[in-house]
C-alpha cells in the first residue's frame, strides 16, 4: 500500500514483512480511530487540530519503518541473535502501528477525567488479546504468538532493549510523529525537528553485558542537534498547545461533566443516550470490550449533544457550554501567586464567587496545575558515543540539554465560568495574585 | 480575537468593523461546522483530510479581509459610492464566513446524495433569515437590515459587483481558501498557489456604464501566473483529491445507503437512530431548520453505526462495508471505452456478475462520471487590464490558459464491489474495455 | 560524507560504490563551479538567486541515487545483464555529478553570448578526457575506462537506454535538480513537485526488442500527476524566470559587452584585465582547457568592473550600466504586434530613436525573441504503462499533456535603453503594438 | 517596486515614504552587496549558502517597513512628539537597508581577520557621510540632514528608544531577517521562528520618564514563545552554522592569508594583484573609500586564486588549500580537556608535529574559541508587559529564558593541517584529550 501523508510525504508498506500494517488497518478496531481526534478538544483552541489517532497511527509505523532500515544499515555491529529479523520486523511495525488502539474518545482526556474506565494500554493490552478482536485474529493469522509478543512490546517490553525502547521511550517513535503532526495541524511552527536526520544519527549503544543488546545512542556531537531540537519542540508543544489555556479549560469542563454523571448514575438517576460502556464504567468500573470499542468522539459528542436537555440543570448547563464553546475563563499564576497560600486563597475566592452566583464551586472552579518534565536524562538516557566509542550522557556535551536536565515546567491556572470575572480579578488584583 | 491558523499564520480580528466574526463564530450554527468534515469522506483516501467546515469559514473570512484590505488602498480610483464602507465591510465578512453554514453532514455529499434534501445554499438562506437562530440574532443585533443583505451576497447579488464576484465567482475567497487548506490538509502538494501574490495582483477593472461598479480584473502580465496558478491547483485537487477512485466510491456507497434508508422509510419500515431531519427529509422532504441543525458527522456516523444492526440485509451491509471502510472498487475508463456502447456493455457486466452474487446492482454497481471545468472564461471572465486601461481576456494573453478555456476533464469509471473483481476484469480485459 | 541541503535535506554518498561523489567534488575543476552561478544574471530579478552550480551538480547527484535505488529495487523485471552494476552506478553517480562542469562564467549565458567560445557540453568532455585535469585522474583511478564512459554517458550515449534518459532526457536527473532548485532559491513557489513522488512513479517500460535494454516508463495513471507536474512547473520557471524581462535584458547587455570587446580586440585594440581565454577565444576562437578554467563569474565581474574605465566608450557605458544595475527596458508584444511587420517596424522605431540619442542601436536595441516547448512528446515519450503492460503516450490518458503536447511557448520583447522609453512608448502606443 | 523573496514572499516598498528603499538599491554602494555573501566562506560546509549582503539588506528593510506598520498601529499610546512621523519612517528604512554597507569581503570575515581595516560600522558611516557616495547623495536629495540622521540611528541612537533599538539591540531587524535567512539558505531547518508573531506581539514598554519615548516590550505571556524562539533559533544558529568545524577552519586560513600578506608586504616584498585598498590596509592601517569599496568577494577570490602562484611557499600554499577546498581539520575539546592547561598542552602537541611537517605552526596550528552568549537580559532587556501594565523580564516568566540568561555557550577547538592529523590524534587521545 501507498499513501500520502501530510507529515511524511509519500508513506509505503512494501513486501512481505510490512504487508502486516496494510492488513491491521483494515480491522474494525484500527478504524475506528478515525473517530478520535488526537488532540482531544484542542481544535476549540487550534481550528486545525482535527486530526485523528488513525494518521497518526499509521506515521508512527512509518517512522518506525524508518528506523529499522536505519537499525539493519548497521546490522554488522551486532551478533545475529540481536538483529532485526523479519519477525522482529513484523512485531516492531504492529506495536507501532497498534501502541494506541486503545484510547476512549478524545484520547488522553478520557481516561484523566475518567479514571475508573482504567488507562488506554490497558485497553489495548485487552484489544491484542481478545481473541474476538479482528486486531488479534490479523496477528494470529501471521503467527500464533505474535498477540503477545506485540502485547509485550507496547508495554515497552521486548528482549532487545534497543526495540523496547523505540516504541515506548524518551525518543520513541509514537513522539517522533506526534509531536510533528501535532505541530502540523495547529500550525504552530515550534514544534519542528529533522526527523531524518534525528533517525540518522542513532547508532547502537555499548550494551549492559555480552549477552544483552544494546541500548540506542547518538552518533557523536554531529547528532546532538536532533536531540536537542527534539527535546525543545516537544518543550514547545507543550507550552502553546497542550497546555494552553483554552484545552485545559475545555478538559476541566468534560471531566466536570463526566463527574456529574457519574454522581446522578450512582444515584440512581436515569439519563437519555449513554453510551453503556459509559453507564458501566461509572457505576461498577467495568465494562466490556465491544461496548468500549463502541465509543468514540462521535458517539460523546452525540451524547453531550442529548445531555443538553437533561432536567439536571448542572449537567445540561455544562455540555451546552461545551457545545456552543463558552469555555470557561483562566488566570495564570506566577512567581510569589504560585505559593500553596496564595494558591488556596485565590482558589477560596473564586469559590466564594461562585457560590454567590448559585454555580456548584466543585464543579466550576478549579486549580489546575498542568507540569512536564522536558527532559529527564534519568535511568536509562540516550548516551552519545564517539567515535572511539567513549560515552556521554547528552547533558554532558550539549549547553542546551544540561540547562534543561532534571528540570520541571509548571503551569498553574484558576479555572472559573465567566460570569464570576469582573469580580474574581479586581479581588485577585488587588492581593497581587495576578499580573 | 487572534488565532493560528495552519494555511494562513496569524489570523485576527480585530476592532469595530471585524468584530462580527469573533460573535459569528459563538454561535451554535457556527459552532456545528465543527463537527462536519470539509470533505466528506475524503479521509478513507487521504488520512489527513480530517480538517472540518468550520476552519474553512474562518479562512475564507480571512481572506475576505486581505482582500478588502488590498481594495480598499485602490479606493482612490472609485467614486466614493462604490467604496468599501464600514458596513460593507461588515457585510463581507459576515458572508464569507456565513457561506457554508447551511452544510448537511458530510459536506457536499449530503446534497448530492439526497438531493429532496435541499441544496446547502437554501440551507445557508434559512439559518440567516430565521429569526430563531443564533446567527440571524448577532446580525440583526448589528443592523436590522443585516441578515437580508448578507443572504443576498452569499447568494451572489450585490450593488457591487466586484464585491458579489468575491464571494461567488470563479476566484472567490471560498475556492482561495479551499484550495489551499484542502492541499495542506491532504498532503497533495499540487494544490498551492501563492495567495498573497494573487490579491495584489487584483485591481478595479472597467465598469460596464458610469453608474455601475467595477468587477474586478488582473494587473497586466504581472498577475498572470498567480490566476494560472490558481486554476492549475485547482485542476489538480480535482485530479488527485475531489474525483480520487476511493472518495467517488465511498460517496457512491453512501449514496446507496440513504437510498436504501428513503426505500425502507417510504415503504413505512421503523429503523433505528434515524435522526429526525433525516426521517422526514426523506418521507416528505421536509424539515425543520432546528432538527437539520441536529444532524453532523456525528450524528449521521452514529446513525449508520446503528443500522449495521438493522433487519435489512442490504442497509445493514453497505453500513457494516463503510463503516470498515471495506469500500467497492473502481476500473477507469480510457479512450474507446468512453464511448456510450462501451460504457453500457461495461456497465451490463458489470450489474449481470452482481446478480449472480445475489446483489441488488441498482446499489452495488454504477458507472460514475466525474467532470469539471478547469476554466471557465465565460460570461463574467476576469479580465486582464494593461496600464493604458486595455483590456484583454486572460485566454488572449495566457499561453496557458488559452489551452484550457472551455474544456472539460472527464472522469468515468466503473464502481463495483470487490466481490466480482477477478471475473470483472477478466471479462472487461477481453473486450478491451480497461487498459 | 554527509551534507545538509536546502532542497532534498540530508544528502549523503556513503560505500564504495558512492565514494566517486567525495572525490570528485574535492577536485579543483568541481570546486570551480562554487564560483559560477547556476542561473547567470537572474539574480538581479531574484535577489535569492544566487546559488551556483556547484550545489546543482551535488543535488543532480543525489537524485540520480535515488533513481539508482529506485531502479534497483525493479532489478528483478530485468535480465541480468540489463541491471545496474556498480560499475554502471560509478558511470551513472559521476555522470550527474559532471553534467555541467564545463560551464562558462553566467552559466548557459556564456555560450550564448560567446557563441564561438563553444557549448559547456563539449568543455565538459574536454575536462573529462584531459589527463591533466583532476577530475580524469580521479575517474581513471577508479577505473581506466570511467573517463570515456563517463564523457558517453554525459553526452546522453549508454547501452542501457534507461540509463541514458536519466542523465539527458526530458525527465532527466539535472532537470529534477534545478527546477526545484531554482525556484527553492528565487521563492518562486510555482516551480515545485514531488520529486519522490516522481521517482516512485517510474518503471522500466517495454524494450523495443529482446537485446535492448528497456526505456523509463511511468507507472500508470498513478504517475500522471508526477508528470504532469514536472511539466508545468518547467513551464511556469521559463514564464517567471527564465523568461523574466530583466533577465533577458541583461543577459542581452552582456551579449553586447562581449561582442563589443570582440570587435574592439579583433581591430587590434589593447584593453586591460581580459582573462586569456577570453582574450583567445574573441580573436581564434580557441583556448587552452586551463585559460578557460580559469574564467569563473568572479573573474568576469572583475574584468567588467575593469572596463568601465575603458576607453572606449561603448564599453565602458555598457559595463557601468550592468555593474550598477541599470538596466535596459523591455516591451513585451502581443496579438497583432508579433507578426512580422509589426515586429520589424517596432524595431526601426526603436532603432531611430536609439540614433537620435547617439546610441549605437546594434548594441542598444534588439528584439528579443524566448520561446520553449513545454512538452516534446516527440521520438522518446515516457511512455505510460498499465499493470497489464499495455502501453499509451502520455498526451493520450493525461488531460493536461493532451493540451500541451507540441505547443510552443513565445515572449517577444523590444529591448532598449531608457533614455528612450518615453519617446518610444507614445509612437508604439499610437500604432497600437503594445497594449 | 515590488519583488518576490524566498524568506518574505512578496516584498514592496510603495508611496513617497518607502521610495528611498529604490533610490537607495540603485546606488553603487548597495549594488557591491551582490559581490559580498552574507555568510563569508560558510558555503564551503552548506552548499546552498551562497547568498549575498544585497538580499539580507533588502530583507532587513522589509522587517523594518513591518515593525512600523505594527508600531503605527499602537500610535495611540503615545503622545504625538513620539510617534512615528515621515521621515522618520523614511530615517528607519534607510537604516535598515544601509546597516551593512560597509561590509568588506566575505562580511564580519574580512574585519576580524584584519582588524586594521576597521569595523564594518566604520565603513559604513564613512559612505553615509561622504559627499562622493551615492548613497550619501541619494540621502541628501531627500533632506540635507538625512545622511547623518542615519549615520546616528545605524549606530543605535535616536531620540526614540524604541527606534534605535529596533535598529541595534537583542532583537533587531537585522538579526530577525538574517536567522531567517541563513537558516533557508544553508537548509538548518532549526533557525526558524514565527516572524509575524515576534512583531505582533511586540509593544511599547513603560517609558523612563515622561520625557523619554518607550522602549520595546512584548506584549504578556502571549509574546513569550516568539521571545523564546528567537532566542533559540539564534543558538542553533551559532551552534550548527556560526560555529560549523569547516567555516571556523576556513576562517582561520583565511585570516592566516591576510596575516602572511600583511607580513611579505610590510617587508617590502612586491605581491601581485593585491587590491589598492588591501596593500595600503596592511601596510598603513589606511584606505580611501573608493578603493574599499573596489574590494568584495569577487576581487578577494581573484587575488588569492593569483596568489597561488606567489614565489612565497607559505602563501602559495595557504591560498592553494583553500580554493581547492582543502581546509585544515578540527579537534571539539569537551569537559576537562578545556581547561587552561589541558589546552595549551594540547596546543603544543600540534605545533611540534607541524613544525616535524616544516610548517609554521603559527599559521598552520590554532586553538579557537567561539563564544556566544544565548540571551542577554542585560542592561535594556525586552521587558514583558502585562494587561495591567506591570511588568517583568523575561527571565522571570519564561521558564527557558530563565534557564539561558547569562549564560555563554563556548565551543573550543584545535585547528590543524590534514597532515598532522594521525599523529595529533594518537598523542591527544593517549592524553584523554579528545573523545
């Protein structure tokens, strides 16, 4: 198969060993990632942002594709038992492809404001091993054992720790695609980096011991400048996109509605066009695989549409806002107004406020702390190596990654509804907690 | 308001003039364009063609502004009648990003698939002057007259004629931004042409008598290569993207499906999750504006997600076919086997081998033909004006041009599905009826 | 080696069969083309414009490697002895590479101007047969024969027909290079396609008997857009630039320099800075390899800033006009003003005007006539093959060529100094030759 | 006029306050930019950056013409005294495009190399001041005290603060053209930033007192990501481009040129085809300007091509290597190997074995040190401002600006001939002092 692909250009899975990917697309449940947008509501910020986990699926498996023929390129530096077999090939390329198959609708939101309906790999752990699952019966076809196997990988386990990592790491190829598809589609240019020459410069690591393969490692200082500028789209991404303003309102605002039916499902409450997967997980924490697979952003969006005539005023109140996008408002804190005090003061008057106004606080106020690490250089870092083989780690030999090693970006906002803004910032103005 | 846009940069609006499209874009009706994909189902081809309507109205409203920005600083060679006033500009805007909003599910597939459904342009006429929706109430909130003006432009008709060919004409600030967001999103690098270079190079052409406005025209050779440019991309999305064989055939099928749904509904058939609009659109032609509202992508994906569960064998398969994106197949036709003997005896075999695997051919096999006009250099051509003030047509002074004006491309082809493909060529290939 | 590229990215020749790029490109008659601009005078239309012909030849090289790469992946549609060796990808690597290494000063400008200087190509054959030249040393190291080959292959002569089409061709490596080149550096954004796209898209077609080797073929209607393409942005490069009036017109200034220092060196003047080779080829028409070598863009500029205090004053007030950027005028003609008498009386105007100023109007006037086929689909077509392996020409399934087939693109233009632009203007437009 | 650039598109100055951009282009002085590229010898490590000092002027310009519009659009903010009045406007225009003028060959090269030639800025005010330049012409036809307005604001004073910064400061209009285009033209994708969001969110800071014209300021949070961008673009810049093994290499050959030439001529030696104003720089400290301006790159390549035939061996050899391009290699010290006493040892490693080889090690061996300091919140930092109208810097907002403040990235190099290298490389290595 030949497909055209915004990020990539042209993108093909040739021959024997990629003919998996054409044959896991056309499953059931690869599809219906088409109906969930990656970025989950950040298109109520970036209007482009409506791309889906499917492209992305699928330029995760090319970036991978690419890796490998880079890996094999350097074939001779390792012992047969530690190269990319075709097998290895067709295991890497699925767990690739596969690594999300198990998101809820709006991805990532789903399962923050949901946590009992249990995290994505879970549910994509359940997708390979279910033996109803048209996922497991392509891979099963290929090999009795390949469910497993890919099961293993994209839960980042794998035998040759340099596979292992490159689905599920620091630099692994679900990053290398979404933060430049991400970057893409909002059309925010930060995002950026040389994806070919970041696969370029990796090269084998030194391994643990003779009998373990290596890890990856960067090419000398000629590879440094990927990392870095790796290390630094990602930083920006999440600084204009992720963790802008808008999405974290709009995420708080689902989680709020997902609150609240959760409270009037436990209570006995009857409600109009729930997704049973929904009703399930909220009252028992359970819910079967069919029924999960069965949501989507579609069908959410289909429901907080119906929920808007709910006779729970909170609950219609807040998916009509949704809706018609009246997001609720934010003030960033910074310097002495981040102090837990100051934290909780601002946080108390913005619940005064809110009372006042007749809005349950615990629903429509919230102190949000979004953080990132943007580059952990920790247990297992991406050496560089020298030509005479000497290792370093990057925040050694690059400026940019030692002032950034270890290091923690925090934003922190007071979430609140509109209607409370005149008041919450003359208060919040005249303690100083806001610029 | 400002924001980023992937095809444009920085987009803003901002003071008294352009603050109507930050309060359009609140409305609900604006809102929905959030949830209809700009091209249908073009994503079963090209997975990043996710982007929705609802960009797509703020780039038009973007280029209107460019635009008018551009007319307005050669102001000096109207009489101040025919200038860009405030409350044109107001006009203008509120019509470029207004011009879609009356789009079915799917976009222009809606239309051409149930066609008692009303072109997408009544739609956009009703939501304006209906006095319940948001949108008319922002407008007449401006200016009582408002919502009829801005009816009357999307529409085509103004006292200015250049402003009317602006927002329907053969270069208007729809097909601008379409082109170029519909080549982003897609991939196809085919599509681009350079915007800024072709509103520089517009200017007031000659008017017809001293009372009427000027239409627009091009500025001498200069402007040239940017209207070429602009036709070529558009010939090559209609090439690659619009008449692509995987868009004609899922358009095909789900024109199948509702014809399937009218057959069941009309011959008083009860079937599940049909949204109401979609109901009686079908039945009796009608429906009300609030319940055409409520239908989206969306709705109608969760719609036919139900019906794979539907008693009708035939409704239920072309569903579950879609759904799976298990989409029917296409042979082009070249040459001699364009001819209308030709054709039918294709077509002949074509719905004979569909019978003997028990399909219904009237919905499982067609011939499909897929035409456009590259340019078209007809009534109100765009003329060229030199700077003495001749004026020629662009086919005159264009080498590139003058090869198009007035031709038609053509595509035709055989849909089936892929049941029958083995026999279907076997038997076309003897006749010599596909290459 | 491995080197950063503005157009295709990361470039590099890596292995024994690629190590003739490193070597050659480090000797003195490549390392000379860093100081001859790929596109002669188009920089002063294009400030960008600037770029030489030394990162065109690495450029050439590295889509003949992917060519190569692509063709080698096919190796099994051919016999053994059709396949390319690595002899034959050292043949093919060094032949892009040279292509242009004999190219004067400005490029093509120099051959035209100097028309008895000889063409590049037979330089290029002279470099690569020379013993004394670093470039035959390296190819006859590598290979006694490779220099012979080498100068076959250049001049478009192998036994493997594909392979001769790549390096001279309508859609040959060089072509591929500097259209997207040259409108990379102009910004020109109109000369763009999708090279990968292009490659992917070819195939070997049906040899013309069982002891040939086959022709290039694209790969069905799949192709097409490709071609179509590479078709209109060379189109579009010779309208925006290669035609543009301020290229032509200085180009045709240079031509005069040339011609005039021809006659004032053939009379037997003594004028200061001519480099030998020019000074030998005016008066014999003859140069040695090393005098010619010694001529780059450089050292032509210098001799023209040396000329300006020639003398003579013809020369001197041609020199300072082009060192100073003040260049002659153009008027393009149209319509009725390109027939033959209308040219030729828009001439004499020209020519009695340039007289009354006491200019002499051989040098000072001309009539400039730029014409290119856009598509030869003429005694080599690429042609199209269809999975059956029938063939059709291009013209026959693609829309576009169809109209462009045969044709032939014409700018005419009267070039003059502008002292009489304003005379000539009123006595033009009175008899109605320019629009 | 109006032209079309690779980094800004379409580019135009129009109206009687833009038109000194024209007159200004036509003159000599700026016409020599085309002979001058931008990036000194960077070509010979980044094919494509052969761009020349006259498009980077015509760039700054436009950025320039830009930032006004923007300011002009928040004029309201301040008292009529400090706007930006016409010629003004006209003032900051020629000073964006004649900032450079008086660059020599091969740019910031050739002033560092013979620092008896004087600065650039030097240079440049000499043109704008002298009665002989067109320059100075082309100003005084405009307003007698043009030229030495200009002369003041190019040197960074001016009544307005935001004025002179805009011309010389952290974030001027001479470096946001010049990372945009170094980064295009040597294909580093890293250098980009949004320039449209930079100037956008630029505002007028608190002014000092009631007397003075504000300063810069960006505009909130919003402005932080274009500041950071900027920023690191910048540093990448440095790091891969400014600070690249093969330009510091050839710089420093150069400058051994010059050195050596400076040497012979002082003792009286007799070298041909040095330029006038070379000879009497070296000999006397002293040029006249019109012998200055006779020098650029053309001039410079041609005497060293000449100088390869120089009886003295040191020079012949020097200037042989480098237009072959056969430069001189380069050992990165990294941690301990930076230390005063590691690098001296390292020093004099390689000037023994030169001086083994007979080469003079004071021209053949080096140790180099390039420093940049990222982010310079010094003195008059670009204060971010907040609704409210507090402020901060920069570094207490922006977690990375924070991270770079004050500090300086150093990369520090042994420079040797190819010769040495095995040798060198043994004795180091031995040493730990390379990697």
């Amino acid at each position: 198969m030949i497909l055209r692909d915004p990020i990539h250009g042209l993108v093909s899975f040739e021959g024997a060993e990629e003919s998996i990917v054409e044959a896991l697309l056309e499953t059931r449940e690869m599809q219906r990632l088409r109906r969930i947008r990656q970025l989950g509501l950040a298109s109520l910020a970036y209007p482009g942002a409506e791309h889906t986990r499917f492209s992305h699926a699928i330029g995760a498996a090319h970036v991978m594709k690419l890796l490998l023929n880079h890996l094999r390129s350097l074939h001779e530096e390792l012992p047969f038992w530690q190269r990319i077999t075709s097998d290895r090939k067709v295991e890497a390329l699925a767990a690739a492809l596969l690594h999300d198959v198990g998101h809820g609708p709006f991805s990532h939101l789903f399962e923050s404001a949901l946590p009992e309906g249990g995290r994505h790999e879970q549910w994509t752990t359940r997708i390979l091993l279910d033996e109803q699952s048209e996922v497991h019966q392509v891979l099963r076809n290929y090999e009795p054992t390949l469910p497993k196997r890919v099961a293993e990988l994209v839960n980042g386990r794998h035998e040759l720790r340099y596979l292992a990592r490159a689905v599920s790491g620091i630099f692994d190829v679900d990053r290398c695609d979404y933060l430049l598809r991400d970057a893409y589609f909002t059309g925010v240019g930060y995002g950026d980096f040389d994806l070919d020459w970041f696969i370029r410069s990796l090269r084998f690591g030194i391994p643990e011991n003779e009998l373990t393969a290596p890890p990856l490692a960067v090419d000398g200082a000629r590879g440094l400048p990927a990392i870095e500028s790796f290390v630094l789209s990602r930083l920006f991404m999440f600084q204009q996109v992720y963790f802008h303003k808008a999405c974290r309102a709009s995420e708080w605002m689902l989680t709020g509605i997902l609150a609240r039916l959760r409270t009037l499902l436990c209570a006995g409450k009857r409600i109009a066009a729930v997704p049973p997967a929904l009703a399930s997980l909220c009252t028992t924490g359970e819910a079967t695989l069919s029924e999960y697979l069965d949501m989507d952003d579609s069908s959410l969006w289909h429901s907080i549409g119906q929920w808007r005539a709910d006779p729970d005023p909170v609950l219609a109140d807040l998916c009509e806002r949704l809706v018609s996008r009246r997001l609720f408002k934010t003030y960033e804190l910074y310097g002495d107004a981040t102090e837990p005090g100051a934290k909780r003061q601002a946080l108390e008057i913005a619940r005064r406020l809110c009372k006042v106004e007749g809005l349950d606080p615990d629903l429509y106020v919230g102190l949000d702390t979004a953080a990132v690490a943007p580059f952990d250089d920790g247990d297992e870092p991406l050496m560089v190596i020298f030509p005479e083989g000497e290792t370093r780690r990057p925040g050694e030999v690059s400026f940019l990654l030692n002032r950034l090693r270890g290091e923690r970006m925090e934003r922190i906002r007071l979430i609140f509804p509109p209607e409370i803004r005149a008041n919450l910032k003359a208060e919040l103005a005249a303690l100083k907690l806001v610029p």
